[in-house]
C-alpha cells in the first residue's frame, strides 16, 4: 500500500510573500495545522506549522512589550517562519516507510510532491492513523 490511497489531496498553500497574520488567521479557522508554501507554479518551497508560528512569538511575548509585537506583525513574512529544507515523499512511497519517517524525524506531516516537487498533496499522523485503526 502507498500513500497515495491515504494521503490528503486538498492542501491550503500560501506564497512565502504572504504574511504572518494571514497565515495565523488561516491556521486559527482551520482544521489543519500545518501550511505548505509554493511558488506560483505549486511547487513547495516550504512549510510553516503552528508551531513555528509560535515559537517566532515566544521571545517577544516574554518581553511583554506590546508596542514591539505591534511594530512585529506587519514586518512579518511567511518567509521569515518557514521551514525550508523540507523532508517529502511521493504518491509511491510504501505507508509503513513514511509512518517511520514520520516516527524517527518526529514529524507530524510529511508533503506529497511530484519528481518536479509539485505538491500534490499532504500526509498527516491523522491520516496514518486513521489507516492503521480502520483497514
């Protein structure tokens, strides 16, 4: 079995020139937790996770200075978050090789790409577990 039959094809991309309160008022109204970031053409450039929104918060909250994170957020760009040197695999890729994956590189999402890196599609923890419970 491959990832194809299990991974999620419906993904939310946003442009690495979007901003971060786009991408955290995305992720506030979502289900999901994580944003793949493409170019124009769909190809991944990166991913941003509502983690790595936090953390980029974290410092300025322990200041609790609210002029500073006021003058942040308009600055802020998804570029300025993303994780660049994303992990990926394809539609092909064995279930049980991405599970491992996912296990030994403590990773709650993995990108489905093409061999041009075109997204097409995401594969969640969710969606392995919902594999292993229900098949």
């Amino acid at each position: 079995m491959t990832v194809k039959i299990i991974m999620t094809e419906k993904v939310v991309t946003l442009s690495q020139h979007d901003s971060y309160r786009k991408a955290q008022d995305l992720l506030r109204q979502s289900p999901f937790h994580h944003i793949l970031i493409a170019d124009e053409e769909n190809h991944l450039l990166g991913i941003v996770s509502d983690r790595d929104m936090m953390n980029q918060l974290a410092p300025h909250l322990s200041n609790q200075n609210s002029n500073e994170l006021n003058d942040l957020f308009p600055r802020l760009r998804i570029a300025d978050v993303m994780t660049r040197d994303v992990i990926t695999v394809d539609k092909e890729t064995p279930i049980d090789a991405a599970s491992v994956l996912l296990l030994e590189k403590n990773f709650s999402c993995l990108p489905v790409v093409n061999q041009h890196y075109k997204i097409e599609g995401i594969l969640t923890w969710k969606d392995l577990l919902k594999y292993y419970v229900y098949s």
